[in-house]
C-alpha cells in the first residue's frame, strides 16, 4: 500500500519534517556520487562507516572484523544509530520512505512543535536500530535508512490521529486511489511488518530490516504520548487551515 495524501490539514508548515526530506536527499546526491564498487572507497565506504552494525553496537571491538566492520569500528559505537537514518540505498528506498514521512510526519509534528518533533524522531529511529540490532547481534551488515524512525512517526500517528482518511493505492493491483481510515491502514502496515519478518526468516533474509519497523512503530505509539506533556491540545481549527498533507 502506497499512501500519498491524508485528510488533515496542518496549522503551519511542517519545517522540520521538510529540513529532515531536504537532509536526506543531499546525503543520498553526496553518497550516489561516489564510486559504486566493491573496494570500500565508494559509496559501500559510507555505509560501512556511518551505518549500524550490530556486531558492533551490540558487541563492541571485534578482532576478526572485516573491511567493513573496521571501517565501522573508527565512529563510536552510538553514533550509527543517528546516522544511519540519513543513508538510503537506492532511489526507490529514498522517494518511498520520505512519501511516507511526509504523508504523516508533517500532523506530527504539527502536534508536538517544532522543538518537540526532531528528538522524538531521532529516539524512534534508535530504538528501532537498538531493536533490528538485538534481533541479530552478530550481524556485520550495515543497517541503513530512515524508515524505522518513520515508523515510529506511523506508530505516533495511530495514536493521535486513528480516524483520519488516508488516500491509498495498492500497486500493482490497484490503481485508482481510496480512502482508508488510519487506524485500518496502519493496523495492515504493522501488521505485514510480521509477515514480512516470518518470510524473512523462513527464506534466511530479504535485505529488509523488518524488526526495525516493528520496533519504531512500537517506540513511537509509546512515546508520543510522554513527548506531549505539558502540551495543551490545539485550538480547534477556524479559518482555512494551512494545506500540507500531498507531497
């Protein structure tokens, strides 16, 4: 399921979920000008050294480690837990983990504020390494990408807002969009990240760090509620609002 619109207009711009798309991106333009080989001083040396290794997280100093471990083994442990969520693999990794933070980190942060929102997404987004991590210790793989962060932004927004309409597509079976209620549809998202694990498992891997989701999405419906206090809740809305919800 793509979304690409929910129906809930923001009250002012959602800065910091746009600082955090425009950061990505220019990670992702610096890392795909890099040589893409096998000889780790390519856009592989980047990952190694700024992604999350749970060997190395989890473990610590590995004397066997390979290049790539070493490579990982130069930063402190934790900090591959912020960085990493600024590397994306590919185009496609990038253009749909920041649709769908997009689509629903702009009400997030629209609801928590702006000094509220960026440690909130950060923390999700460790925890969900914390969690991909303990899953496979041993791993030496370097776990890239924003999407466990993003799902605890999707975990946040259940709690906050399980009524609202998502404009949907289903590809490659259906076309034309639809309208899901939020809590249906990231009941269905939270729920796959299961199946997906299970496959995952069953087939030895899958390139996805599924268990990250489930953790971010676990961090944020957690979190979210502890991050507003003290908060009062919005003012209901009068005038027009400030469109915000289609990238």
């Amino acid at each position: 399921m793509i979304p690409f619109k929910d129906v809930n207009p923001i009250r002012r711009p959602a800065v910091l979920t746009i600082g955090l798309i425009v950061a990505c991106v220019l990670v992702f333009a610096y890392t795909a000008s890099r040589p893409d080989d096998l000889s780790l001083d390519g856009r592989q040396a980047l990952f190694c050294e700024y992604g999350l290794v749970a060997d190395h997280l989890v473990g610590g100093e590995a004397p066997d480690a390979d290049a790539c471990q070493q490579l990982n083994q130069r930063q402190d442990r934790l900090l591959g837990l912020v960085t990493s969520q600024f590397l994306h693999a590919d185009v496609l990794h990038l253009v749909f983990n920041m649709l769908f933070l997009w689509v629903f980190g702009n009400n997030v942060e629209d609801r928590l504020g702006r000094l509220r929102f960026l440690p909130f997404y950060l923390l999700c987004g460790a925890l969900a390494g914390v969690a991909q991590a303990l899953t496979d210790p041993g791993s030496p793989v370097p776990l890239i990408g924003a999407s466990g962060a993003i799902s605890g932004v999707l975990g946040a927004y259940l709690v906050l807002y399980p009524r609202v309409r998502i404009w949907t597509v289903v590809l490659p079976f259906f076309f034309l969009p639809f309208k899901l209620p939020a809590w249906l549809w990231l009941g269905i998202y939270f729920v796959l990240q299961f199946a997906y694990l299970g496959d995952a498992a069953t087939s030895g891997g899958g390139g996805v760090a599924y268990m990250a989701h489930i953790g971010g999405f676990v961090a944020g419906a957690v979190l979210i509620r502890p991050f507003l206090a003290g908060r009062r809740e919005p003012p209901p809305r009068t005038g027009a609002p400030v469109p915000g919800s289609a990238f």
